[in-house]
C-alpha cells in the first residue's frame, strides 16, 4: 500500500488477528483500520494516511517477532482510538505485560 488514505474504519469486525489482547479489547478481536495477517518480509505500507479509526491503527495480526513495524516509513496515523499499531503475539511465549500500545 502507497499513497494511500484509509479513514473512518477499524470498528467491528469478525476477522481475527493474532495480535496481543489490549486492556478493554472485546476478546477474541483487535479491530483496526487496517488489517496484516501474516509477518511481511518489510514494511509495505508506505506513505499512507490513516485516519479517524474507532478501533487500532494497523494491527499486526501475526504469530511471531515484532520486527516490521508500520510506524515512520511516510505513514500519517490521527484520530485512531487505540494504539497506532498493536504487538503481534509471540511464537512460544506469553505477550508482554504490558503489551506496547504506541499512541
């Protein structure tokens, strides 16, 4: 994704990523404006606009290590309700406590 605006999004959802579980999240799911359910190689999401979401910004919805974040890269993130992006759930091992919640 490049140059791309997403707005008014990330509210109620029946996907579900595997991201850690935030303090006041209805379990079992993360809504987010934008979605990313298996780890990427590299960060494509690039120069994109995300606005006004109800949920989180970008939710990294994978198993595994944090290692690409969506965060710098040209992306703009306002008015998103919960974290910009969210902790994905590691392989093995129980979420951190508490779990990272970029604002």
């Amino acid at each position: 994704l490049d140059f791309v605006t997403v707005a008014y999004a990330g509210g109620a959802t029946t996907l579900e990523g595997s991201s850690c579980l935030y303090p006041g999240s209805p379990p079992p799911l993360n809504a987010a404006a934008i979605r990313v359910f298996a780890e990427p190689g590299s960060a494509f999401i690039r120069n994109t606009t995300i606005a006004s979401s109800a949920g989180h910004g970008i939710d990294r919805g994978w198993n595994g290590p944090p290692v690409v974040s969506f965060l710098g890269n040209g992306n703009q993130l306002s008015g998103v309700a919960r974290c910009q992006e969210t902790y994905p759930t590691p392989i093995g091992a129980a979420c951190p406590v508490p779990v990272p919640c970029p604002m």
